[in-house]
C-alpha cells in the first residue's frame, strides 16, 4: 500500500466534499493534467475505503493509466500533483466560508484597476458578517483600511472618516484580544505550570478599568476584562458573579463557538474553587451545565464527549441530584459517540448505582466496561475501591489496592497529579477499612489511637481524589466509637 499523505486529508473529508473535490480536479480552470483527474476520479470511487486491496500502487496506476506500463517515479510524482491541488482545493473551501474577506479580495481587484465608481458601489453594499464579538473588529479594521487606502489612490479629498475608523477598530481588535489572550493565559498557568510575559498588559488593563462605562458598549473587551479580573483573583469569588451577569446581558452577540470557550472560562473557575474546598461552587458548575445542555453549547455535530457526560453526572451525583442523574444517563446515552456509548453508559450507570446505594448492580456493570482509556481505568478502580468498602469485602479491597499500586508505578505516563490522587485514595482508605474491619479486636484506646493518627495524615496529604467520600467513612468511624 502506499504511503503518503494524501489518504490522511482525504480521510478527513466527507462524501460530499470528496465529491466537490473531484469536480474541482476535473476544471481546467484548476487543473490541465489528465492523470491527475483519472487519479481524483479513482479516489473518489473507492473513498472512505483506502486499504491495502485498493491502494497498491500497481492497482492504482493501472486505474489511472491501464495503456501505460508501471512507472514508479511517475507515480509518485502524480500523488505530488494531486496533494498540491488537494491543498489548492481546501483553501478554496475556507476561502468561501469567509465572505468578508472575499469582499475585501474584490475591493482590493477594483482598487488596482482604477473602478472608482464600481468599488464605491461595493464599498457601500459591504460591512462585516462575524458577529460584534471581537472578530468583527477585526473585519472592520480591514475593511477601513481598504477605504483609507483608496481614498488615498483615489485622491478624491472630501470628508472622509475612513483613517479615523481604522486607528478606533484596530484599538477595538487589540484590546480585545490582549484580553482574550490574557485570559487563556491565566487558565494555563494553572493546567501547564508556565509563566508567560506580557508586556502591555498592564496599559491595556489601566485603559479598559480607567474607561469602563465607555467599554461597557464594546461586548469583548467589557466581558473579556471581566473574566480576566476573575481569573487573576481567585479567592474574590464576588468577580466571578459579576463576570457571570455580564456575559448573560450580552451573549446573543457571540456565536456558539466563542460562547462556549467564555462558558469554559466559568468553569474552569469553578473547578479551581472546588478544588480549593468551597463546595458552593459545586451549584454553580451544575447551573452552567444546564445552560450549557439547554443552549447546545456542548455538543459537537450533535453528540455530546463522554467526558462532558462524566463531568456533568459527576457534579450531579455530588450534589444528591440523583432522580435528575438517572433522568440525564438515559435521556442523553444516544447523543454519545457510538464509539464511545456503551463504556460512557455503563461506567456512568454504575456511578449511579453507587450514590444510590445500590452496590450490587455497581459490580455487574463494571464487569462490562472496557478499560482501553486510562481515564476508564482508574474511575472505575476508584469505584470499585469505594463499593467494596461499602459492601465490607475487605479481602477484595486490600487486593486491589496492591494491585492499584503496581499499576500507578508501571503507569509512567500518568501525572503526578493524578498518580499522588489516586495513590492517596487508595492508601488511606485501606486504613480505614483496616480500623473498620478491626473494630471488634480493638481497645477504645487503640481504636481512637488509630483513628487520630489517620486524620492527622490525611489533613497533611497532598491531593486525594474523592477525598469527601473518605472523610464521610472516616466521621463514620468517629461515630463507632465505644
């Protein structure tokens, strides 16, 4: 079979965008090369189906040229060709899903030949199609300096704003995306431990804060400068309502793709403060879920990720939303990846089974979950760890956590992060069951000995994953006391 990257693009199209790709190869206006239409034609037959049968580069050449003996190098210099226009055609694809700037392409044309009257006539007729969330700044910006640069050539001195619109949009476009920018920044010292420099930053901050009433009409900067005070303030949780109210009075003006990164702003905020302990951010992640769920901002050509799903019954079961959890599993199992449905369905299901006590139908759902992602892997560990304790199998569970801590030492590609979480989780909750199951053979003293020191280690460890279910088992503990 051979190898090239041409299969790798042409995977990624859809039938009719293969299809479209054919007719582009078969326009002399686009390409004059007989053997590259014959090889287009023959892709486009076979595709999705590039495999070892159809792709042998005997089979190939005798589709494409069956009069001609084999020619190696000339074959491969038609899969160059073709690559090339595979690369000319999905420009073109972007280039009309970008009418401001095929817009500004014709101005440009016009202006170079001297149309005067015609590019006036366009001028007029062409304003930005983004919406006013930041990118149309961008498109007015250009669009300005289009005007400015033919009034210029033009020499037709009469009023004209065009130089004072570009200096105020491209100011618009800047702020707002130093802030943007911003933003993402502060989001990614936490996930990657980075630092990053930016110079201006401070200017633009002053400029925005000292001029706010002015900004509050520009919707990307005002909200951008919200989110940024939210993010660089963490224990101010007062910024994050306000922050919050400002994108619910202007979110119609963002499309969906933009809406849901400023949403994912929010919840990284929420997450950050759960983290940090304050459970009342729980509600307010569970609130974004609904909005997010209600606005279709999660769903991706209609299927919602798996580990969207995961997240959002996870909040729901911490909050003992647990008829609402059972409501969503089933209402939202089809809209999953097929690829993914089954696992995704079963883990979470069992996840339920647990909240609801219902240990029993834990055990035979984990029996059916596939463990090829490692995510899978060490949730579903985690749960059955959990259960055991719950159902007092202290056998099973002491197996597990040996067999737990093997698979976090071999693991090499595993976090930190998450390795000192899990290995926590593990670790101490075998300690209680070791306090619980020896309860009866214990002196109080002892019993209480034992279970002093176990606080005591847990409030001193690093992070613990589900760690308010083990405190919940070790106040359990505190209550068997005597």
């Amino acid at each position: 079979m051979i190898s090239h990257k041409i299969f790798e693009l042409l995977s990624n199209l859809d039938r009719k965008e293969m299809t479209r790709f054919r007719e582009f190869a078969d326009s002399p206006y686009h390409n004059k090369h007989r053997d590259v239409r014959a090889l287009t034609e023959y892709l486009s037959r076979i595709f999705p189906q590039f495999n070892e049968r159809n792709c042998r580069r005997e089979t190939i050449w005798n589709a494409v040229a069956p009069d001609r003996p084999y020619d190696f190098a000339q074959l491969a210099l038609l899969f160059t060709y073709t690559r090339r226009l595979l690369d000319d055609f999905l420009m073109q694809e972007q280039f009309w899903r970008q009418p401001d700037q095929q817009n500004l392409l014709l101005l440009s044309e016009l202006r170079r030949r001297n149309l005067f009257d015609l590019y006036e006539k366009k001028l007029r007729q062409t304003g930005p199609h983004t919406p006013d969330d930041g990118t149309a700044a961008l498109s007015r910006y250009l669009l300005a300096a289009e005007a400015d640069a033919y009034f210029t050539r033009a020499e037709r001195r009469r009023n004209d704003e065009s130089l004072q619109q570009k200096a105020n949009l491209l100011d618009a476009f800047y702020l707002a995306e130093k802030l943007r920018d911003a933003c993402e920044m502060q989001v990614r010292r936490h996930i990657l431990k980075v630092d990053y420099s930016s110079r201006l930053l401070d200017a633009v901050l002053r400029e925005v804060g000292d001029n706010i009433t002015e900004y509050a009409h520009d919707p990307a900067i005002f909200l951008y400068y919200h989110i940024y005070r939210m993010l660089s303030r963490d224990e101010e949780s007062q910024r994050y309502f306000e922050a919050l109210e400002a994108l619910r009075q202007r979110q119609e003006v963002f499309d969906k793709t933009r809406l849901s990164e400023l949403y994912n702003y929010f919840q990284n905020y929420c997450i950050r403060r759960i983290n940090l302990g304050d459970e009342r951010f729980l509600e307010e992640i569970f609130k974004l879920y609904l909005i997010l769920i209600e606005q279709e901002l999660l769903y991706e050509d209609g299927l919602l990720s798996e580990w969207h799903y995961k997240n959002i019954i996870t909040t729901g079961i911490r909050l003992r939303r647990l008829p609402w959890v059972r409501a969503f599993i089933e209402s939202q199992k089809e809209r999953l990846p097929p690829d993914a449905r089954d696992n995704a369905y079963r883990f979470n299901l069992a996840a339920y089974h647990h909240a609801a006590g219902e240990y029993d139908a834990v055990l035979q759902l984990l029996l059916q979950v596939e463990y090829s992602d490692v995510r899978y892997s060490l949730g579903a560990k985690a749960l059955l760890l959990r259960t055991y304790y719950e159902l007092h199998e202290w056998e099973a569970l002491d197996s597990l956590v040996g067999s737990m801590r093997q698979y976090l030492q071999r693991n090499r590609l595993l976090a930190d992060f998450n390795r000192n979480g899990y290995h926590n989780l593990f670790r101490f909750t075998r300690r209680a069951a070791a306090i619980r199951s020896q309860s009866a053979y214990l002196s109080d003293e002892k019993y209480r000995s034992e279970l002093e020191r176990l606080r005591r280690e847990l409030s001193l460890a690093g992070e613990i994953f589900n760690k308010s279910w083990l405190m919940e088992k070790v106040e359990e503990l505190a209550g068997c006391e005597g």
